[in-house]
C-alpha cells in the first residue's frame, strides 16, 4: 500500500513528494525532500508530520528554497556512524607466549608427563623454526620443521649435548631421535596448532598429513621372548629384595597391567568378591588413567598369592601407597621406568616394560582366550557399539570370567622363583 505524499528512490530511501497548489505557482510545481529514512512506518509518520507543517508555511514563504529550509529542521538528520578508529597493530605473539595459553586451556587437567612432553615438543619446534609469529607458521615452515626434525639429535638437552649448538652436536657425531620419537613430537606440535586454529591465530594446521619418512631399519620388538623372560627373572635384579624392583615385573606378566597403573597401586586397591582376590586400578585420588576403558578390576593369579604379594599388602596397609616410589612428573612410575631401562640394557633385553603388555596378550589368544575378555583385561577402548553397553556395570561381575583367563598364564620360565612368604 503505497504511503501518502512519499516515493521511494531506488536506494530504498523514502522522500516526502508535495504538489504545490495553483495559488502558490509562484513557489514552483513541486516540494521534495529526503525523510532520511527506509523505514516505511518511520516515513509514514514523517511525512504525515511534514504535509501538516508544510500547510502552515506555505502562505509565508517567499520561494521554493525558503519554503524547504523552514520545513527542513522538522527532518531528523539521518544517523551517521562515526568511522571506526584504525586498530593498533597487532603484537606480534610468539609460539612460547601462546603455548602458556594453550598449557592453561587444554593442559590443566593432563597428566605432569603428558604437559612436560608437549612442553618439549615445542622446544623443539622453537629451536629448528625459531620462536616465530603463529601466522608465519604455514606449509613450507611446516615441511622445514618436518625434514629438520628427521636429523634432530637424541638426548639433546642431556650431559654435553646441552651446551651445544645443533651445528656442533652433527660435526662431533651424535645418534638421530628414532621415527616414533618424531612422530609424537609432531602429534604434540600438531595438537597445539589445531588449539591455535581453533582459537583464530592461525588459517589452518600446516601439520595436517605431514609425517616424518619412515625409517628402514627393522621394527623394535615389543613381545618378550621366554630367553629374555628366564633372563630376567633368573637375574638377580628379578631374585631379590621384596620391594616394587621385585614385584613390579611379576605383576605385569601375570595381569599385563601398565605401569603406571601397578606403580600407583594403594593397599586399598586390593580386594576380595566371591572368592577371588583382585586389584582394582581406578582414576580415584589424582591418578592418571589412559582412558575410560582402563579403569577395572584384575585377579589376582594364584602365583602371585603364592609368592606372598597378600602379604606385602596386609603389612602395608598404615602407607598410603603399595610401593616406595615418589611421584615425578605426574608419574608414581618414572624413577620405576628408568631403572628397568638400565636393567634391561645390562642384560641385552630388547622388549620394554610396556611388552609385557604384548606378551600377556599373545599368551592368552593362543591359549584360545576370548577377545573382549583379554580387552577387558588389559583395559582396552571397546571397538564396537556392542562393546559400549554394559560398561558402567560393576567390574566385579566379570571377576570369574576374568580368573578362568588369568590362570591360562602359565610361564614355566618363573617356577623357581623364591617366594615372598
């Protein structure tokens, strides 16, 4: 419905439209003017305002001009938006300054060991590419990081090597860090550029797909070989002494535990449910777990008991932990873990802490355990929706179950073992 006395101009904008009447011919034809406006109720009311104040002055105004001007303070000025002020240049941010943000946003809640190799990581980064502004931080910088990373010396920042240049550690002869030390390097870095996408200082993850050349050599062996098992446990470091050097191994070969989660083990952790004794590994009280799937309760074989583990447990029930170990880096098992490397070295042992994890798996799949249950174990994430239901269930129901699998362990190689008792 069209709007009295008004047209609209293309630009949208509405004008006040009055034909002046033959008494007044002298004035002109017509009388228009802008009702700064595109509003159509705004310009309805304008212009109603405008025909009524036009009628009072038209009888006095001289000319055209003066009829408009006098007509004119009637009309709101349209509203100007002032100019926005240039913005100051921004500072430039370092990756050292943004990574203390992004420590306080997404490392709060993480593990000492988890921040302390991030922390690492990006160290590393700062010392190949330098300390540079996120928005310099693109694809060919990436490839740089990527390609320098793949001669990075090991043990950079120990004994000598931490006083040196990069340049000097090369002329003097040094050992790379190893393709999986590269890979989580860049997983670290990579994390923290997703972290700066996501919060604007940069376009986009110049990280993404990149991966360091994959190494020639032949893959480290994770599983233990019963060589090395009836080295180890024949030795005296696997013979003697009754604390956490003697009963950390045994454990994780009879119940294929991590580490962590054995070392940070409270006499409390240790229970009995329908006859069968079992250790429970939580999340409770600051510790660490990998994931949801890790928290669980693990029977406890009956070679153990025979070795007198219950017995280390009744006589350490005034201590709050298991084991004298002092937490590090978030870790109750870091002192545990270098002193088994040493260990395993003295003896020429190739598989790691973590491979007992391996050799219980594959004990029990030829054993002809069922799947889910050594995943449940070993306190696997679920690989099927099937595998999500049911988990917020008392662990304790699969304690039989769980013992019928544990007794398939079986290792000849520990049977002259002296026990505990």
């Amino acid at each position: 419905m069209a709007i009295p006395y008004t047209v609209r101009k293309p630009s949208g904008v509405y004008h006040f439209r009055w034909r002046i009447p033959s008494e007044f011919q002298h004035l002109g034809n017509e009388l228009r003017i802008s009702l700064a406006t595109k509003d159509k109720h705004e310009a309805r009311h304008r212009a109603a305002s405008l025909r009524l104040k036009v009628d009072g002055l038209v009888g006095s105004a001289a000319s055209l001009d003066e009829l408009r001007r006098s007509v004119m303070p009637g009309i709101p000025a349209p509203e100007r938006k002032p100019r926005p002020k240039p913005s100051p240049p921004k500072a430039v941010e370092s990756f050292t300054l943004l990574w203390e943000r992004y420590a306080a946003h997404q490392l709060d809640d993480v593990r000492g060991k988890t921040r302390h190799e991030s922390r690492h990581a990006l160290g590393v980064l700062v010392e190949l590419v330098g300390d540079v502004d996120p928005q310099r931080f693109d694809k060919a910088v990436a490839r740089e990081f990527v390609e320098r990373l793949g001669v990075y010396p090991s043990r950079r920042g120990l004994g000598r090597f931490a006083s040196m240049s990069l340049a000097d550690i090369k002329a003097d002869g040094y050992q790379p860090i190893s393709p999986t030390t590269q890979r989580n390097i860049i997983t670290r870095v990579s994390s923290f550029a997703a972290w700066l996408v996501s919060f604007g200082y940069l376009e986009a993850n110049p990280l993404q797909g990149l991966k360091p050349k994959r190494g020639k050599g032949i893959a480290k062996r994770k599983t233990w070989t019963q060589d090395e098992l009836k080295a180890w446990f024949g030795a005296s470091v696997g013979q003697t002494g009754a604390g956490w050097q003697y009963w950390l191994p045994l454990l994780a070969i009879y119940t294929g535990a991590r580490l962590e989660e054995l070392a940070a083990l409270s006499p409390g952790d240790i229970g009995r449910h329908d006859g069968i004794d079992y250790l429970e590994i939580h999340a409770r009280d600051g510790r660490h777990v990998k994931n949801a799937a890790s928290c669980r309760t693990v029977p406890i074989h009956p070679r153990l008991i025979e070795l007198g583990f219950l017995d280390l447990v009744a006589g350490r029930q005034e201590h709050e932990r298991l084991f004298d170990l002092q937490r590090r880096q978030g870790r109750y098992g870091f002192n545990a873990s270098k002193w088994f490397t040493r260990q395993r070295a003295k003896l020429g042992i190739e598989a790691d802490f973590h491979g007992y994890r391996h050799t219980v798996a594959e004990e029990l799949r030829l054993a002809g355990g069922q799947s889910y249950a050594i995943a449940w174990l070993l306190g696997h994430s679920a690989q099927t929706m099937t595998d999500h239901y049911g988990r917020d269930a008392d662990k304790r129901q699969r304690l039989p179950m769980l013992a019928d699998l544990v007794g398939m362990l079986d290792w000849k190689c520990l049977e002259s073992l002296p026990c505990r008792v």
